[in-house]
C-alpha cells in the first residue's frame, strides 16, 4: 500500500530518532523545494529549524561581487556598485558566472582589463543567452525595430513602469530583438498600476505591428509576451484581489507534481467563477492594449525617428531614448496613460 517515497521518508525518521539520544550532533539539509517537504521531518525534535536563503539584496550582491572580483583585474570604470544595481534578482552564482562571463570577453578582446562593455556583454549574456549574427536591412529588421521601439515608447510614456535600460536588435537566444527595463530599486512589494504598466508595456510590441503595418501583417514575436501578459492578469484577478471579483484568493501558487503531490489538478472554485475570471482577464488585457495603441498612435513621429536610429545603430540606450522622446512629449505629465480598470 505504500511507495517508495514513504519507505524513504520512515527510513530517514528512523535514521534520525534512533533508540538512544545522542546529544552534540546536528543534521543540516538543503532543499529548493520546502514546499513539498512531508510534515513528519519538521517537527520539533527533527528539522525543527529553517532558514531561508532568498536571492540577496543589493548591499549582499555588492559584497558577493567584492569576492568575486578580487582575482580579476578591473578598469577604472568599473563600479561594482553600479553593477550590483543593475541585476536584480541575480544569486550569488550567477554574479561569479557573470564577472567570468566578463573575464573570458575581456581575454578575447585582447584587453589588460575588464571594462564596464565586458560587464554589459556579459550581463545580456547570463540573461538572455549567445549573441546571434545580426540582421541585414530588410522588412524584418524594420518590424523588429518597431516591435521593439514599441515596448520601450510604452514603458517610457507610463510612470508606473519601470525605466528603460536600453535597447538593441542584436539577436540573443531565441530573441531576435530586445528590450531591457531595470527597476529603480529590488521590489519585494508590486503595486496594482505597476502591473498594469507592464502589461501594457509587454503589449507595446504587438501593438505596434498593428498600428503601423496593419492588423494583417503581425507576427509571432509577441507570442512570449503574450505568455506574461496572460499570466499577470490571471494572477491579478485570482491571487492578489484587484478586480471586481473582490479581494478573495481564488488558486494558490501552482507547483510541479512531485512528491507527496496529488496527480488531479482539483479546481477549487465554481464554473460561473471561471467564467467571471476569464472575463476580467480579457478586461484587463483589452484595456491595457487599447493603452498601448494609443500611445503608438500619438506618438508616431518619435517612433519613427527611433526606428531609423535603431536600425542605423543596433543599440539605444535608455538615457539617450528618454532625451529624444523629451524632446516630443514630456513624459512625467502623462499621467492619462496609467490604465483605470
């Protein structure tokens, strides 16, 4: 009647009560999976104490970072600083990863020593994989650019977003553009408009290819970042509250099917419920996209100005994308382009 997971599991209570106290030893185990821990391990007397080791802040990745740059030689402008600033989220291996990332572009560049381009390089490199070879002038480069000088417009225009870090067609992993946004600060709490900023900034591409080349020529570029956008407004409406539904959790974090997990996904609300989901999420994404095209339309003649550049250049960097759109529009007045659901 049992499997072999529970004899695991008996067989390691056993091991860890045994039939005589044996006092001064300690047992330490590491899981990434405490959620699928059996409750029998953690009771007192057993792993009656946890400590969670969560990604590290900014003042843990500078000192991460210190570490690992002590063999390394480093330019004169190399701010470690800066560079923690500029990953959040990253562990303590990807920063090591990162710095030899760094090293290994600096060798074959024929450098004395890392400068901040090998730890921009290398950051895109840990993030978003090999750089590919790039794209010749041609009608899909031109979309591309658009598609991409679409999400960064979007997300300079709306003030909850996060800012734009810079913007480039060089093709990395899959991507055959990017577009890179860099929190001002680690973000441990995400307000509803910053949500909803994102999603609309996510849309900013597929809208637009409609609005410039027309509803008939878009293409599958949007497919991952209709994926998030998806995904940030189910969770919206089911696990943070901010719809008409109310502020009532409707599905728990999804996880695996693993140990001790039941193979039948049990819905835990009604059908009428899921419909109503359905119909928020379509609500918040119709809303958010109509944002998006709107701010392609009023502001085409700085798009198009982009798209030139980008295409000339390959590469946009934030501050110098925010200084031309300034020049057409002041963006911290656009406060009419926050999305009100």
């Amino acid at each position: 009647g049992n499997d072999e997971r529970e004899q695991t599991l008996n067989q390691l209570l056993t091991e860890m009560d045994g039939f005589e106290g044996n006092t001064g030893i300690i047992i330490i185990a590491a899981t990434n999976r405490p959620d699928v821990l059996d409750s029998a391990l953690l009771r007192p007397g057993r792993f009656d104490r946890q400590v969670s080791v969560d990604t590290p802040d900014i003042k843990g990745r500078l000192e991460i970072l210190d570490v690992h740059a002590r063999n390394k030689k480093l330019g004169a402008d190399i701010s470690l600083d800066a560079i923690a600033r500029r990953t959040p989220g990253f562990t303590g291996a990807d920063l090591a990863n990162l710095l030899n990332e760094a090293a290994i572009l600096t060798a074959r560049r024929r450098k004395d020593a890392i400068t901040m381009l090998e730890i921009d390089d290398a950051v895109d490199r840990v993030v978003a994989g090999m750089e590919g070879t790039p794209l010749v002038d041609s009608k899909s480069k031109r979309l591309i650019a658009y598609h991409e000088i679409g999400h960064a417009i979007v997300g300079t225009v709306i003030q909850a977003h996060d800012p734009v870090q810079k913007v480039t067609l060089v093709p990395r992993g899959q991507a055959r553009g990017l577009t890179w946004f860099m929190p001002s600060e680690d973000q441990g709490l995400i307000s509803r408009s910053q949500i909803l900023a994102r999603i609309s900034g996510a849309l900013g591409g597929r809208a637009a290819e409609e609005v410039v080349f027309g509803d008939a020529e878009v293409t599958t570029g949007a497919g991952n970042d209709l994926q998030q956008v998806s995904g940030m407004a189910r969770q919206m409406v089911t696990r943070y509250g901010m719809s008409t539904l109310g502020p009532i959790a409707l599905e728990a974090q999804q996880s695996e099917i693993f140990l001790g997990r039941d193979y039948t996904a049990r819905s835990e609300y009604s059908e009428e419920i899921a419909s109503r989901i359905d119909g928020q999420v379509r609500s918040i994404v119709d809303r958010c996209y109509d944002e998006a095209r709107q701010i392609i339309r009023d502001n085409r003649t700085v798009i198009d100005r982009l798209v030139d550049l980008l295409i000339e250049k390959e590469t946009i960097d934030g501050e110098e994308l925010r200084l031309i759109v300034s020049e057409y529009t002041f963006v911290p007045e656009k406060e009419q382009y926050v999305p009100q659901l």
